[in-house]
C-alpha cells in the first residue's frame, strides 16, 4: 500500500497536472497546423505524437496519485 500524499504534494501534483495538459492541447494543435502543410516532415510529426502520448501516460499516472487508498 502505498502513503497518502500531503496536501501541498497533492497541490504540486494537481499543478504538474494542468501544466501537461496544457502542453498536450499545444501538440495537438502543432500536430493539426503541421498536417496541414503540403510538406510534412515525418519524424518531426513521429516525434510531436511520441511526446503526446508519453504526457498522456505521465497525466494518467499522476491523476491516479490523486486518488485517495482506500482501506482493505
């Protein structure tokens, strides 16, 4: 079982949170503006989609540090 994080942690948590997620709403517009050009280059488009899903997975787990243990 894990311990249950503080209040300021869970602050520091939630701020970590929103941080993310405002870069992964920038990728996707990044990804939608570069897809749009004539020329795309691919392993730059490769590149955008690895990191939005990587912040994805890194926003999963940290919301599940939210969520408080709940005894046996």
């Amino acid at each position: 079982m894990t311990q249950s994080l503080t209040d300021e942690e869970m602050e520091e948590v939630a701020a970590r949170i929103h941080t993310l997620k405002v870069e992964h709403r920038d990728l996707d517009i990044a990804i939608a503006t570069l897809q749009e050009q004539a020329f795309i280059d691919p392993m730059q488009m490769r590149r955008m989609k690895k990191r939005k899903l990587f912040i994805k997975d890194v926003i999963g787990k940290l919301e599940s540090m939210m969520i408080p243990d709940m005894p046996a």
